[in-house]
C-alpha cells in the first residue's frame, strides 16, 4: 500500500490491515457475568421509576434489572422484549444518557446512573444466543396487513400484528432488512452483523413475509391503492429517503456527499480497507448521523476531521456523550458556523463558513469566516420524507398522524421517522410501530 | 490514641479484640500471623480429649448467604473442633504463649460430660501457660450429636455442673461460651454463674440451613447429596446476639457478670456497640474470614478515634453504658412522638419510601406529578419503615415537643406515660 493518512484526495487503504478490525471492534463491549451483576446490584428498584417513564418504549427496568440480579436473564429479555421486540439494537444504540440512565436517581445520589443499556444487552445478548423466541403467534385472524418498510417502526408494527395472529407482508427498497439498524448506524455499535441477526431472530415469531427491492408507488412495484386492495390495512414505516441540501453553489462538486450514503456504504462494506475517504474531511451538523459519519471517518484514516454545527454544542442534537465520543477519536467539534461556500474545482478543496450569532429573526450570520480544507464533504443537516402518495396528508413535511399513527387516509397507519411524531430515534419508532399495530388489531377485530 | 488496653477477668490484652475459638485459630502458624495483625488476643480452637482426634468431612463446611456486590452476610458451618492431635495444640499453644505474653490467649474445650474428662484435660492446658479456658457448650452441629456442644449448653444444670468442675481443678480463669440456640438466654448465664464461671461468652453458632440446591434439592453446603444444619455466623446474626447480650447484662441475677461478645462484628461500630451493651471485649471470627485478619487494624482505629471523640480514657468507661437504656416494652413512653421528615435536598426520588409506606404500611407519604415525596403528619406513625428503606438516609424523625399537637391523634404530647399506666391496660395500676 503506497496510502497513507498523509495522502491527498480520497483514497481506501490509509491504515494497516488490522487497524481497521481495532477501530471499528465493538465500542461498549458486552459486560460479563460478573459485570452484569455488580451493575444489577445498584438498582434501587424504584418506585413508579423514572427510567421507565424515560423510555419511549416503557421498558419495566427495575424489574428486568432484578430478574438479572436473582440469576434470570432471559426472564429480564422477556421483560424488555414485551415492551420492546428491538431491546437488543435499543441497548446498544440508544441516547440512554438522554433517556433512561439520565432519568436514574443515581444521577442524582452519586452522578453515575446505573447501566442500564448495558444491561439490557446483557439480558437480551443471553436470550438471542439461545436463538429462542420467547412469544407465540395467537391464534390466526385471518386477516392480513401490509408494511412498508422493515427498518425498526415496520419490524416492531409487523412482530406485534404477527404476534397478534395476523399475516403480515412487509416491503423494503433496500435489498435486506433493517433500515436504519442495517445502514444508518455507526458500525462499531452494532457490529457483528447484529442488526440482520436481530432481524432473522424477530421473524422466528413466524407469519411474516419480506418483500425486498420494492418502493412504495414506484412503476412495477404497488402504490398504496393496490396495497388497501389487497391488505385489510397498511403501515407506513418507510422512514425518511431525502436528504437536505446546502442550497450553495457547488454542491454537486465531486466529494461532497450525503452522510447516510457514506454511513450505509461503510455498513454495507466487506473490505473497509477498501473504502476511500477523504484526508481532510469536513461533516456538516450536529445530528447523530453527523458524528456517527465523523467518527467513523476519523477511524478510516482521515487525517483531520472537523465537525461543523450552526448552532452551540449544547444545542447540538447528539447528545453529550456522542459529542465526547468524536472529540476522544480526534474529531474537531467547530460550533456556531454555518457554510456560506463551496471552493474548489471540480471537487472541493475547502469550505467557507461564517460564525454565527443569535439574532432576533433567529441565527444570523456574522462577518467573521474562515476557511477549512476539505477534499471529502458530508451533509448531515437533515433528512426528507421522499414521495409520498398524494391522498396520504402531510404536516411539517412528515406523515400527519393522529393518536397511535392512524394517517388521514382509512386503514393506514405510520410511524417512526417518516411522521411528525417520529424523533428520529430507533426506540421511539419501535414504540410507535408497536402501538399502531396494537390499534389496528383492534380495528381489524372490530371490523 | 485512646488507650485500648483491655482487662477481661485479670486476663490483660493491648486491645479488646480477640479472635474467637474457630478455623482461624486453630493453629500456631495462623496465631502467629493473627498476632502479628495486631489482635489482641485469641481463643484457641476447641481442643478435645487426648486419643484419635475427631474428623471433618471432606466436602464443603461453609455455605454463605450474600447481600449485594456479593457481600457475605451470613456464614454457616458443619466444622467440628479441633482435628489435629491434643499434644500438637497444647505444643503450639505454648509456643505461641511464650513469644506473644502481652497477648491473651485463651483455650477453649469440648470434652464428654463427665468429671474425669474434665479433670484430665484441665492441667494439661494450664502447663502451657495459657491465660484461660473457654468451656464450648454452644456448637451446635456434630458434637451436639455426641451429648457435647450445645447439648451440654442447653441444659443449665449440665453447664454449671461443669462449670463447678472446671473451677474445681483449675485456677485459670472459666470463660463459659452459650449457644443461642435456647429459649431464654438468661437461664444458661444464670447457671453458669451459679456454677462460679469467671464470664459468659456469647453468641455461639445459630442452627441453620442456608441455601438448598435447586437442582439436587438439597441443602447447602451439599456433602454428597446430603446436608446437615449447620452454626450461623457473621453479620447477619449480630442483632440476635447484641440483645441476648444486653439481656444478660440486665438480668439482676446476672448483673455484672464479665461477658465477652461475640455474633458478627465486623467494624469498629459493632464491637464498640457490643461493649455499650455490657460486653467487656469481643471476639470476631466470620469477618477475619472474610477478609483476613487485617481487618482488626481497622477496628482498633475505629474504636480508638470514637473513644476520642467521647472523651474516654479506658475501654471500661464504654462497656455496659447503655446497659441502664435497655428496658421492657412496658416503659417505653408513649408519649414521645416524631414524624417523619424528607429532607428534599438530598432526596433522589427513589420513591422507596412511598412504595414502603403507601403499600405496606400506613399511607403517609404524599407523591406528587413532579415526584416531590412528603410526609403527611397526620397519618404518619412514626414507624421508621421509610428511614430503614431509604437508600440515601435522607428521613430522620423530628420529635413533637411537649405541648405540640400530633396531627393524627389530635392530641398534645404530654409528659412520659407508659404501658403500665395507660387506660387501655387492662391490669393499669390507678393513677394516685
């Protein structure tokens, strides 16, 4: 290999072959046994507990934290997957310091929360391994649903309706399962090829179909006319296909691209030694997805990583701990600058921006710019609802839901991110998958 | 440093920590290191009778029970006295005694209930210089078996029987160790002091199961299939043993009888606490067990700084304070009257002490949308269930003054009124 992390432009190979097992190996490894209950141990089991209020999904953590401490882990998955059939992937992606651990009252005993995601791996990891499925189908309806998209609100909605004794038929654009647990997820959260595991092991409930490589309203595929005609009712879980854009000159320049496609790139990589990335790379927002593309750019090889948000970081949407986790792997955090132009050309060769302030009319900017080389750019300052069909009512540009996701349109359901209710969080979409399926089971029962 | 010397019926130690007669001292080599520690004295395992020494099972002696971080709590064990041959003891023991003088050592003995065994084995310990002899009528498992042990020391009239023997042939001092593995403490102390005992020692081993096997149900520790009750130790027993303490320590017929504590002490705390309620020293086993025999380093600073504090010069001036303090039910006052509070700045909202209360006791806490928990004064009975549950000890009880009016009672605290007085005793004497 002639590559270095000094090497210009953007090229696969910067770092010796093992490096890349190093850096993208699991970041919070499994606890071990020992782990697992020293940590149960500092449950105080509270009353009404907060951590359970925290959680989208109403995970009972006391009492799973518990079934760990007496010697009963998959007891403890049982507990967590009744309420949440993705626990696994939730243990390792979600914010918990923003939900169920910074909700511990330990935070406020001794500002160490009891390690609550941790833990619920450790349950769920038990149970998975054993490749038991702790439910059973209740006895067939008869009736049949149709979801679109299998990322964590379609798996959720499908498991429950399955569970529930209907058939299920759920279809995704991509060519495997997962959405975002499958390609918009730092690596070394779920590594391992978790997320495809997870998903094989959900679908042991049995009654359910995937159809791969099918969009929603594409010529060939279906629309949502023919899915009503041959479904009893149909949930919408397709997440978010756009991305936003800019809105500068030069964006289409070669090297700047969107974060989720690099993300999905990397997941879908079997060689990471061939990937190219950039030496200089610059991520622009403050998201999740903006430090999960940081970070794991950093860990390709890119020499200097820079991380730029509009706003403060402690108006940044990733949380504390995410922000921590890039600047510990070298990533630079540059707040309150927004990009006013793309240099370069061809391909970029730096990005202007201008600081920031706070002005009435909101965030204004500021005379003061600077400049930062880049030859690799990545957007990550939102997505977008891709097309929807027309009859489907739309607010703040997501799918309008009222209740547990019932959409303007009879017989159809949304949730997760494709929904103004969606917080862009796998849990939330969990929840709501989860409890528009138990409303159309009501409705299907009823009817 | 307070002055931690201690002096137990004329037996004189550099502090009032012993070692009680146990696995730990039942050899020279692990004396030696006990000493070296810095404990202040022992009391050497159970010798037995000259003749083939008794045998231990080969399997597991000690099952556990544990609270969190796997913390030993309670320990239990099937061991029986001394294996090794009388001669090895009473050779190491002597040894033992002539390098450490400034250290008590004491010798404790089992043998069968008759004079003749006693009168035997009695001058063989005194030629080794020992400083006294602790008769064991408490353990409670195997030799009970055999009419010794707790056999012996649960009937009165067999322990002062041969505490009268002892007496008789020995001039060493007669510590005599009761099981509480009894009905009513009192009896056996009574007995051994009428026997002429020096002092009582207590508690021995609780009888005990503690743990059965859920596979090959049985009860643990499991020797072949089977198990076998075993003594009851450690931290766990330390509350049943400080009151059969203090019970002997009030008992006017025992009054002032020398007694040595034993029954899980573990800290500085628990000896210190032994001693308030009539203990003259202590003997520890489970927690040089547990951590080895370090621990008494600790001990003898806890003890020494807390003497400090009070102002005591000797360990006399701690033992049996709060002897006059332990009374009857009977004269508790009714009319001392608290109420919980919630001291907000330091409540982590938890929400133990509602669950306690609300569920299990007598509503009176109050939750609010915010989680804020306050007492409601009049429901609240003062019980203390919330003060027990609180991980962060943030409740305390606040006394109603005399005058106040308790919110539940509607009534005003009084002056001290108890039981015997009160209207709704049957048997009240009549106010004058």
């Amino acid at each position: 290999m002639s590559t270095s992390q000094l090497t210009e432009g953007i090229v696969p190979g910067r770092l010796d072959p093992e490096s890349y097992c190093t850096n993208f190996a699991d970041h919070a490894p499994a606890l071990s046994a020992q782990e697992a209950r020293i940590a149960a141990d500092r449950c105080y089991f509270c009353h009404d507990a907060p951590c359970m209020e925290a959680c989208p999904t109403t995970i009972d953590v006391p009492l799973f934290i518990r079934q760990i401490a007496t010697g009963t882990p998959e007891a403890a998955a049982k507990t967590i997957f009744e309420q949440n059939i993705l626990g696994g992937m939730c243990a390792r992606v979600c914010p918990t310091e923003n939900l169920c651990e910074g909700s511990c009252v330990r935070m406020d005993a001794e500002g160490e929360p009891v390690e609550i995601g941790a833990l619920q791996r450790f349950a769920t990891d038990t149970l998975m391994a054993k490749q038991s499925h702790p439910f059973a189908r209740a006895e067939r309806t008869g009736k049949s649903v149709a979801v679109v998209g299998a990322g964590p609100a379609g798996l959720a909605c499908a498991h429950r309706l399955a569970m529930n004794g209907h058939e299920v038929t759920i279809y995704d654009a991509r060519s495997k399962p997962g959405g975002l647990n499958e390609y918009g997820i730092a690596s070394y959260k779920a590594p391992g090829g978790f997320a495809q595991a997870e998903v094989d092991w959900l679908l042991q409930i049995g009654g359910i179909t995937i159809v791969e490589n099918w969009q929603l309203g594409r010529e060939g595929d279906g629309d949502l006319a023919e899915l009503l005609g041959d479904y009893d009712a149909v949930f919408l879980g397709m997440g978010l296909a756009g991305v936003n854009a800019l809105r500068l000159d030069g964006e289409d320049k070669e090297g700047i691209r969107p974060a989720t496609d690099f993300i999905a790139e990397l997941r879908q990589a079997s060689d990471l030694a061939e990937l190219p990335i950039g030496r200089d790379v610059v991520v622009i927002g403050g998201g999740m997805t903006a430090v999960d593309a940081a970070v794991q750019s950093k860990l390709l090889g890119a020499l200097n990583v820079s991380l730029v948000y509009r706003r403060s970081r402690a108006e940044m949407p990733a949380s504390v701990v995410e922000q921590e986790h890039a600047l510990t792997n070298g990533v630079t955090i540059i707040e309150n600058a927004a990009p006013i132009a793309i240099h370069g050309n061809g391909a970029v060769r730096e990005v202007e921006f201008a600081y920031t302030k706070k002005g009435e009319g909101g965030l204004e900017m500021t005379d003061a710019t600077f400049r930062l080389k880049a030859d690799q750019v990545f957007k990550a300052i939102g997505q977008t609802l891709g097309d929807m069909p027309a009859q489907i009512e739309i607010a703040g540009g997501k799918i309008k839901v009222d209740g547990a996701g019932r959409t303007s349109v009879e017989r159809v359901w949304a949730g997760g991110d494709c929904t103004h209710a969606g917080e862009d969080l796998t849990v939330t979409a969990v929840a709501q998958g989860r409890d528009a399926a138990e409303e159309i089971h009501q409705f299907l029962m009823e009817g | 440093m307070a002055d931690l010397t201690s002096n137990f019926i004329g037996i004189k130690s550099p502090n009032p920590f012993w070692l009680a007669s146990a696995p730990p001292t039942d050899k020279e080599y692990n004396v030696r290191r006990a000493f070296e520690a810095g404990w202040g004295g022992v009391v050497w395992k159970t010798l037995g009778s000259e003749g083939p020494p008794v045998v231990n099972v080969n399997g597991p002696r000690y099952g556990a029970i544990y609270g969190a971080d796997r913390r030993l709590l309670g320990l239990n064990n099937i061991e029986l006295i001394t294996d090794r041959p009388l001669q090895t003891n009473l050779r190491e023991i002597k040894s033992v005694k002539r390098d450490y003088p400034d250290r008590a050592l004491v010798v404790s003995l089992m043998v069968p209930c008759d004079e003749d065994s006693w009168k035997a084995i009695l001058p063989l310990v005194e030629e080794t210089g020992a400083d006294g002899i602790e008769l064991n009528f408490g353990c409670p498992h195997g030799m009970a078996e055999r009419g010794m042990g707790s056999a012996v020391g649960q009937v009165p009239e067999y322990i002062e029987m041969v505490t009268r023997w002892c007496k008789q042939y020995t001039r060493m001092p007669v510590i005599v160790k009761l099981t509480p593995n009894i009905t009513d403490i009192r009896r056996p102390a009574e007995a051994a002091k009428r026997g002429g005992a020096d002092a009582v020692s207590l508690i021995n081993t609780i009888n005990s199961i503690t743990s059965v096997d859920l596979d090959d149900f049985a009860p643990e520790p499991t020797i072949d299939g089977k198990g076998t009750h075993g003594g009851y130790c450690g931290p766990a027993v330390k509350p049943i043993a400080l009151n059969m303490v203090a019970e002997i320590a009030r008992n006017p017929e025992t009054a002032g009888l020398p007694i040595s504590g034993i029954g899980g002490v573990t800290t500085w705390r628990d000896a210190a606490e032994f001693m308030a309620l009539g203990a003259g020293n202590v003997q520890v086993c489970t927690a040089a067990m547990t951590y080895g025999f370090k621990v008494v380093q600790e001990m003898i600073s806890g003890l020494s700084d807390y003497m400090d504090r009070k102002g005591f010069t000797s360990t006399s001036e701690l033992v049996g304070r709060a002897v006059p303090n332990v009374t009857d039910w009977q004269y508790l006052n009714l009319n001392y009257v608290t109420k919980a509070e919630i001291n907000q700045d330091d409540c982590i909202k938890c929400g133990r002490c509602f669950a306690a209360c609300e569920d299990t006791s007598h509503q009176a806490i109050a939750v609010s949308d915010d989680r804020v928990y306050t007492v409601k004064d009049e429901e609240c009975v003062a019980c203390n269930l919330c003060v027990d549950v609180c991980p962060v000890d943030c409740i305390t009880m606040r006394k109603l003054d005399k005058g106040e009016v308790d919110p539940r009672t509607g009534e005003t605290v009084g002056d001290y009124a108890n039981w015997t007085t009160h209207p709704n005793n049957p048997s009240a004497a009549a106010a004058e």
